[in-house]
C-alpha cells in the first residue's frame, strides 16, 4: 500500500509542477489581465468559469472533511482560491498519507 501512495503523490507533484509551468509559460507568453477579460465574455468562457469555482468547492469540502488540522484548511483556503489547482496536487501529495490514514 505504500508504494501505492508513494506513486499517487509523485503523480500529483508532477501534474501540479507541470499546470504550474504552463502557468509560468502562460503569463510570459500574454498579460492574464489582457486576455482574461475576454473569458466573462463568452458562453463557454462563463461556463468554465462556474466549472472552476465549482470544482474549487467541491475540492475545498473534500478537503475539509479529510484534513484532521483544520487550521491548514483555513490557511490553504485564500492561497487555493489565488493560486489554483496546481497548489491542490502539492498540497495532497505532501499530506496524502495523513489524508488518507487508517484510523483505528
């Protein structure tokens, strides 16, 4: 089972680390403020709009009812919201085996 874990928590590192390069790629290539505007605009862009807020939710909620300190729920809540989904895999595969431990 442990390796098991080991494999899930590379795996979000990697997918967090490479969303994060995608952003970084993203913001060198054109200003959000530029282009972002222009997503409010569009049905689609609406619509991907409520899925990510939706999907923040739902992951915060998750993340709530899993994580024993919530303390870090509380402080993870504003950066999550800024920062966004790529904070999500770090943060589950830092704290993935506590997550997601046995309890008696």
């Amino acid at each position: 089972m442990a390796r098991h874990h080991t494999l899930i928590r590379w795996g979000l590192f990697v997918a967090g680390s490479a969303f994060l390069g995608q952003i970084i790629w993203a913001s060198m290539t054109v200003s959000l403020f530029t282009e972002g505007p222009m997503i409010g605009n569009l049905v689609w862009g609406k619509v991907t709009l409520v899925d990510l807020y939706l999907g923040f939710f739902i992951a915060l909620l998750l993340l709530w009812q899993l994580e024993p300190k919530k303390v870090l729920v509380l402080c993870f809540i504003p950066l999550y919201m800024v920062m966004g989904n790529w904070l999500l895999c770090w943060y589950l595969a830092w704290r993935w085996p506590q997550l997601f431990a046995t309890k008696p």
